[in-house]
C-alpha cells in the first residue's frame, strides 16, 4: 500500500507546471504562454525534473501590474449582459 501524498499548507518553493499556473492563477495554457511571450520565468531542470522558482514567479506576477493593468471592477462584457435582463 502506498502511503497519501502529505497536503501542503504552504507553496513549495520549487513548482511543476501545474502548480506554478495554479499559483498564479491561471491555466498551464495560459501560464506556458506567459513563458513563452518572457512574462512569466523560464523552467530549470534538476535531475529531469522541470521546475519553476516561487520566487522568480512572485517577481514576475508583480511586474504584471502596472497603471495601464489595473483593474477598475467594471467588465464591459458583464455590464451589458446585466443591462439586458
């Protein structure tokens, strides 16, 4: 029998894929675009593991934002679906 895999309370400082995205809050789609497009840090490999610093997410999720990113907690799309009903 294999033993459950701990649940973790806190982020792991090195991040798969999936959990770098989820971190962000995005897909892996989206969050693989990031990389491409040098928004988000590019992977390293340990051993043949691909990972992805927390911290250089933290600092790259920060540089996201800046005046012209800042939302203003109006989505035009939803306005106008609310103006219809």
């Amino acid at each position: 029998m294999t033993a459950p895999k701990p649940t973790l309370n806190f982020a792991p400082l090195g991040m798969r894929l999936t959990h770098a995205a989820s971190y962000v809050g995005v897909s892996t789609g989206k969050f693989n675009g990031w990389v491409k497009d040098g928004r988000m840090p590019k992977p390293f490999k340990v051993d043949g593991i691909v990972l992805w610093d927390r911290n250089d997410i933290d600092i790259a999720f920060s540089e996201l934002r800046d005046e012209d990113n800042q939302y203003d907690g109006v989505d035009p799309e939803f306005t106008k679906l609310l103006e219809e009903i």
